[in-house]
C-alpha cells in the first residue's frame, strides 16, 4: 500500500528508513510518547525491532515530508 498526498506518504517501510527511524527513536519529543525518554533505540534495536520483519510490506512509514 502506497498513499502520497500532499506533504503525507504512506508507505511500506524499507532497510533504508533504519537512518530515520534510529534518528526519530533517540528524539526525546518522540519517546516521551512511544516508550518513555530513558528508552532509546540504537541500530541493532532498530534492526531488530522494525527491520527484520520477513515481510516489510507489512509494516508501514507514515512520513510527513
């Protein structure tokens, strides 16, 4: 699934967004609303968590660009 409008984009998540995703994940405005400040993810965690899913197009990036 792909959806693009405007500055909006949805779309399956790729190994290319691990940059972003370690990048929005050591944000404390971000995890003070996903896991808490004290819970960062470093690129093994992201790897992990997000990346290594058999099939990505099953987990999706919403991006406002």
């Amino acid at each position: 699934m792909e959806l693009s409008r405007g500055d909006l984009e949805i779309r399956p998540l790729t190994d290319e967004d691990g940059p972003i995703l370690h990048k929005w994940l050591n944000d404390p405005r971000v995890l003070a609303y996903y896991e808490g400040r004290d819970k960062p993810h470093d690129m093994e965690m992201v790897r992990e968590r997000f990346l290594s899913k058999t099939d990505l197009n099953d987990v999706l990036v919403v991006l406002f660009l």
